[in-house]
C-alpha cells in the first residue's frame, strides 16, 4: 500500500529534490526500508540502533509515532508520513 511522505528541506538531496515521494508499507519501519531501497541513505539519516533518531519527528497524519506505536504504527493506503527535523534554539543575550 502507497503512502505519502513529506521530506524536509534538508533530505531533498536523497529525493532528487521532490518534497513528497511515494512509499509502500504497512507500518512506518516498512516505508523506512522501502524509503531506503529507492533512496540510498535515507534510513541513517532517521534512524539510529534503538529507533528513529532523537532529533527527527515523524508524523503519521498528524500524530507523533512517539505517542502511537513508534516504528510499528500500522498505516493505511493514503495515510501520510510527515518527516520534521527538530530545531533547537534560545533566546539571544
């Protein structure tokens, strides 16, 4: 089943520059390895070995898979995955 997953600025250069591209999967680990097979690079970029890096939020419409099942929320055809690189600042002084 296809799902959309919206890229972020940043991992453009692994899309060809696109910022949506088609996956397939039932859960979000299997349109991470399918995001993997068609563009090289992108699963390190998200992942680290105890999951989806700490500075990467991935939304599956628009929930947090933290606060859902992480790697193994179940999608469904039309769904869409939403990659957000976190941004840290502060106030200047």
């Amino acid at each position: 089943m296809a799902v959309t997953v919206r890229i972020p600025t940043p991992l453009r250069t692994l899309t060809g520059g696109q910022d949506e591209v088609s996956a397939d999967g039932g859960t979000v680990a299997e349109v991470i390895e399918n995001l993997e097979a068609n563009h090289p690079g992108m699963k390190d970029r998200l992942c680290d070995d105890k999951g989806v890096r700490r500075f990467v939020n991935i939304y599956h419409n628009d929930e947090d898979i933290r606060f859902l099942d992480n790697l193994e929320t179940e999608l469904k055809e039309g769904d869409t995955l939403s990659i957000v690189p976190a941004i840290a600042g502060g106030a200047q002084r």
